[in-house]
C-alpha cells in the first residue's frame, strides 16, 4: 500500500508541474477496481474526445484503494468492485454528500487455462478440491478484496470452500489472480466475467450461480477532498446513458 500511495502522490506532482496549478485545469484522479481497467480507460478516452482534460486512472484492490483513501491519498473519485468498501469510506465521513451511485454490476466465473481441456460443472459439491490435483486456486484475497470476498461466499455457499480453503493462491487483486491462470501457475482461477473476457489466455469453464453470493456491484462517488473542478462532470458522464454504454461493451451491467 505504501507503493500504491507512493504512486499516487507522483501521479499528483506530475500533473501539478505539468498544467496550471488552478482546480479548474488540474485532471480528476480516479481510484478504481482492478477489474474497470479496460473499460473505465476507453471510458477516459471518450471524456477527453469531448475537449476535457483526460483524467489519471489509478487502479488496484478496492481494499486497497480504500486504505490509501481513508490514509489521506489525493483523489477525486473512487470507483468500488463491493459497496461495504465504500460503506467503510463513508462511515469515515470522506464521500461528498448526494454522490454515490450504484454504477454497475457484474457476474463471478471459474476459469482455466485457455489450453485446459477440463471440465466441470459449477454446482452445489462440485469436485473442484480433485480437479486441482497438485494445483491451487487463484483468487484475490477472500479476506479483503471484493473478488475474493465473492468468491470465498460462493464456494461456501456452495459447500465446496472447506475442501479448497488451504489451496488457495491469494493475489492482492482480481487481476493477480487472473494473471496466475493465464501464465498456467494455477489450474483454476475464480474471478469476474468482464476479467475473463479480457484475456485470451484464460476460458470460462463456469459462470457461479447469482444466488451463490452476494449482488456484485461498482459503487462510485465523489471524495469530499476532491479539488478538481472536473471531477463532478466526469462523474455524471460515467453513470450517463453513453458513459454505460461504454462499460456494457466491456460486459459490465449497468444499473
């Protein structure tokens, strides 16, 4: 977190040594979900065809994100992969009031390799503990990243998670652990149907049932420390009719 924070704060100084120092031309820093990085950059790019200033994307764990918020990073808006993580920033008084929106909702897979041939069956005692063999499952840390948090909900739900719970690779964001499937490390890998579909090395073996787990939503709001000026109209372009369309390209739900 202290890199995170660390890079941040560069971010911050490049951009004051590289613009007017006025709020009105200094671009919104974003912290957002590892998992928008596609999606939420094309949606930079549309922002700045339309003559704004192209905002700065800083993207990891939403846990993460929210540690490095409530320790005083300089941001503008925070886009969530779970609402308790922006539930815990909001408790501490630090979302400007009237800002927060359910933005969009996504689905859980189970992935492997793209060369993988196996199958199986995402359902209640599902054999996943065996088709690991000597293998692991990849995950974001079930203990604090959304991904994860999902996934360890799922499976338990599931009644699979005893068996796999000591077998678990922890990546500190969803992106790790789809990183892990793609370069063949771990046999199987849990994360978002939107990771999925933006890796060519991995295959959706499953999709987990909704129910399995709790609603997977991207909550984004303004930070009461926001000092852009842009920052409120880039955000009201993202929850707009064309700024969802660009996440639903990316197969995001808008909500």
């Amino acid at each position: 977190m202290r890199e995170l924070l660390a890079r941040i704060i560069v971010a911050v100084a490049l951009i004051a040594g590289t613009v007017p120092a006025s709020a009105q031309s200094r671009p919104p820093l974003v912290l957002a979900a590892a998992s928008l990085q596609e999606a939420l950059t094309a949606a930079g790019d549309a922002w700045a065809a339309r003559r704004h200033t192209r905002p700065v994307l800083s993207f990891a764990a939403s846990s993460a994100l929210a540690r490095q918020i409530e320790a005083g990073a300089p941001a503008d808006l925070f886009i969530s992969a779970d609402e308790p993580w922006m539930d815990d920033v909001a408790r501490k008084g630090m979302l400007r009031p009237g800002t927060r929106v359910s933005l969009l909702a996504n689905r859980l897979v189970l992935v492997a390799p793209a060369a993988s041939r196996v199958s199986l069956a995402v359902r209640r005692g599902m054999p996943l503990a065996q088709a690991l063999g000597g293998g692991r499952l990849a995950m974001a840390d079930p203990d604090a990243v959304p991904a994860g948090k999902y996934g360890k909900a799922a499976l338990t739900a599931l009644g699979v998670w005893p068996a796999v719970a000591k077998r678990v690779a922890r990546g500190e964001s969803v992106r790790a652990a789809l990183a892990l499937v793609e370069r063949g490390e771990a046999p199987f890998g849990i994360v978002y149907a939107t990771d999925a579909r933006a890796s060519s090395k991995v295959r959706i073996v499953g999709v987990f049932p909704a129910a399995s787990h709790p609603p997977i939503t991207y909550p984004i709001a303004t930070l009461r420390s926001s000092t852009s000026a842009d920052a409120e109209g880039l955000r009201r372009f993202l929850i707009s009719p064309a700024g969802k369309g660009i996440f639903r390209r990316y197969g995001f739900v808008p909500r």
